[in-house]
C-alpha cells in the first residue's frame, strides 16, 4: 500500500478518535517514521516495511490515547527555529510566537539589550529572541532541572549562546544585574489549579508544573520584574484571555505603567505589556 493511501485510512483512524488535525497529523507521524517530508510521503510509492508499519501503528494508537503529537514526533516548530521537546518539559505552543513577536518590538533600538525569560521550558522564548536579535544577551530561567537540561540542549544544536540558570521565577538574578535588564518575557504557568482537570488531554500531557500558577504568578513576576528592569525597561507576557483584566491589575498595583492588553492571530487577549518606572 502505497504512503499516500496509509496516510488516508490513518487520518480517518485519528478522526473517529476525535484528534484535531487528522490529515495533517497523520501526514507528520508516518513522515517522521520513514524518515521523510510530506512531499516524499506523496512521491513515494513503495509500501512499509513490517517494522515501520509496526511502529506507524503504535504512534496511532498513543495519539489516541492523547499522547502529545510533539512527544511522538521529538520536535516542534517556533518561529525560525525547531525545537527538540519531550515528556516533562512543556511544550511551546504557535500562540506564544505572539509574545516573541512583541517582546522583540519591546527592545527595537536598543544596543545589545539585556533579556531576562523566565520559566524558559524548551528554550523557546529566548531562543527565538536570540536568533533574531544576535546582539540580545539572554539568560533563561527555570525552576525545573529537566527543562534547563533541554534548553541547553536546543541551545547548543541551534548553535544560539544564552545563559541559563535554574530557579524560581526572578530569584537567581544576579545582584549586578538589578536596574539593568532591558526586558523580562515570560509564558508562566497561568492556570488556575481547579481548571486542570478541564484541560484537553494533550494539554495535560505537560507538567503541571508547567500550567498551574494562575494569578499568583503573576503577582510574583510582576513584583520581581519592578526590581530588576532598569527605569523604561519592558515586561512581555502570556496570559489567558479570562484572566486579562485581573492581570493588568496586579501589574498597575505593582507599579508598572503603560499596561497593555494584546490579541493574538485570532482575536484573544494573549499578552500583556507594561514598562517600568
């Protein structure tokens, strides 16, 4: 059976399982097992080996089951760049590009601004921040020793240099570096504990680490980002659209100004900006 026609009855299999993207997901999965493009799949017109089609097979059945596509694939695509992912680090979503996207207007004229990206995970933010301004010099935190491992990881496949330092949201910030630091980027952990069980499976699949903060987070980050940005300095960060008026609240009442609410590609509040004094 030709490639084409395997991805046919593996996108109707995903269907029926109710997986967002049938076509599209089962076009990567047997791409990734045959070591292929999209464009290959389609060319191709020789049938699976029986070891390929074995493990073909046991990718559809953990999709299913919700397995992130990203934890069956190792990769995921952000911005320029594609990232290495796996279980226990969370994995950067398209929606955050928009956050890059402004923290990069946030910095635009300045010389070699210092970036701070807190609860870095894969290395995405400050990744990304990196590849497009080569002058920025990052340091990426997070409290997870896992996601400091990966970071390091995409880091030095990707050949892009930044620091990186474990710890608690502002914590590990060096003393020399309070007042300096041109910008803060965050995508914290926004949700709020009692809509976890809510989430979709794959979401879930992400450790809860890496999505419960809500509110709270936001009140720390904000508190730390006032001591260390110098006067002018930006925070750029994700929230959650519910959570947008209650955010920019907590960022006035930490003495941010210039608070501002921003949509994503499609229309939902997804970032918050403010600067400091």
């Amino acid at each position: 059976m030709r490639p084409a026609e395997i991805v046919r009855r593996a996108a109707a299999y995903l269907d029926r399982h109710d997986v967002e993207s049938p076509l599209t997901e089962a076009e990567m999965l047997l791409a990734q097992v045959l070591r292929t493009d999209r464009v290959g799949l389609y060319a191709s017109d020789r049938g699976l080996s029986s070891s390929e089609a074995r493990r073909f097979g046991r990718s559809l059945c953990r999709r299913c089951v919700g397995t992130p596509l990203q934890h069956l694939t190792g990769e995921q695509g952000f911005r320029r760049l594609t990232l290495v992912v796996r279980p226990g680090v969370f994995i950067p979503r398209p929606e955050t590009e928009v956050v890059v996207e402004h923290a990069l207007a946030s910095i635009e004229g300045v010389d070699e601004p210092v970036v701070i990206d807190v609860g870095t995970g894969t290395g995405a933010i400050a990744l990304a921040v990196k590849d497009e301004r080569p002058d920025a010099r990052l340091t990426a935190i997070d409290i997870s020793p896992e996601a400091i491992a990966l970071a390091s990881e995409n880091a030095a496949r990707l050949r892009l240099e930044i620091g990186l330092v474990q710890g608690d949201l502002l914590d590990p910030v060096p003393g020399e570096l309070l007042g300096s630091v041109d910008l803060v980027v965050s995508n914290p952990p926004y949700v709020e504990a009692e809509a976890l069980p809510a989430l979709p499976r794959e979401v879930r699949g992400d450790p809860e680490l890496a999505l419960v903060g809500g509110i709270e987070i936001y009140r720390r980050l904000f508190a730390g980002a006032v001591h260390v940005l110098r006067p002018g300095g930006a925070v750029v960060a994700e929230i959650e659209e519910r959570a947008a008026g209650e955010v920019a609240e907590v960022a006035e009442a930490a003495g941010l100004i210039a608070v501002r609410i921003l949509p994503d590609l499609t229309g939902r509040d997804r970032v918050i900006t403010a600067r400091a004094r």
